[in-house]
C-alpha cells in the first residue's frame, strides 16, 4: 500500500502531508526549506512507498495565477522529471493558509507556537491533501 503525498509550496518553506497507507487520513508531515524540499522527498520516497503527488496550485479568489504560481509550476514540473513513474496532480490551494491559522487559533495552541509560520505550512499542506482526497477518493 502506498502513500499520496501533498506539498504546499513557498518561496521559503514548504509544508507537506502525507496520507497513511490506506489513504484515509490525511496528516501534516513536516516544513521545510524550500530550497531542500526535492532531498527531503527523495529521502522519504526511499523510505516510504509514494504512489503520487498533489502540489499546491496557488491561485488569487478570481481564480487568476497568484505570483507564486510560475515557481510552483516549476517545483511541480523538477518533481516530476524526479519521480517520473508518479503522478504529479495540482489541486486549488486558494484559502487553505487562511483556514490553517484559524485551525490554529481554534486549536487553542499557545501565541508563541501559533506565530510559527512552519505550523501553518505543512497543516495547508494536509488541507491541500484532504481537498485532494475529497474531490478524488473519498
């Protein structure tokens, strides 16, 4: 059984998220440095079996790319070249940092933890993964 993995990409930092084995739950994994996100899913794919990805595809509320969304095309073009025996899907991430800080808030996590900006990453990443997952297999 395998593994869809999600990837909330930035500039800086990317969130990502993973599913569990049956693909039932969709969980933050980790943030990292954007500019180490490729090694750190080349290690996990060596660890864990990945059957697909899902990147973030940053869009403003009209529906319009948002600036980001050249360099988040281009992350989703190196990660396929990558991993060419894996799908590389692309799944609307409008809102999702938004509803990730208010999770946040509503989680009752402290003000010092809540201000991590590497908390929110990887829960849009879970969001981008469970939005996947709605519209795909559940």
């Amino acid at each position: 059984m395998s593994r869809i993995v999600a990837i909330d990409f930035g500039l800086k930092r990317t969130g990502i998220a993973v599913t569990d084995p049956l693909k039932i739950i969709a969980s933050a994994l980790s943030t990292v440095p954007t500019a180490s996100a490729l090694d750190f899913l080349t290690r996990y794919c060596a660890e864990e079996e990945v059957e697909s990805f899902v990147v973030g595809l940053p869009l403003y509320p009209d529906g319009n790319p948002a600036q980001i969304a050249a360099a988040a095309d281009a992350f989703a073009k190196r990660l396929g070249e990558l991993f060419p025996g894996k799908p590389v899907f692309r799944q609307d991430e409008r809102y999702t940092s938004n509803e990730a800080k208010r999770i946040i808030l509503a989680s009752g996590i402290k003000k010092q933890k809540r201000r991590d900006k590497t908390l929110v990453d990887k829960i849009a990443a879970a969001l981008i993964l469970e939005q996947f997952m709605q519209a795909n297999h559940w």
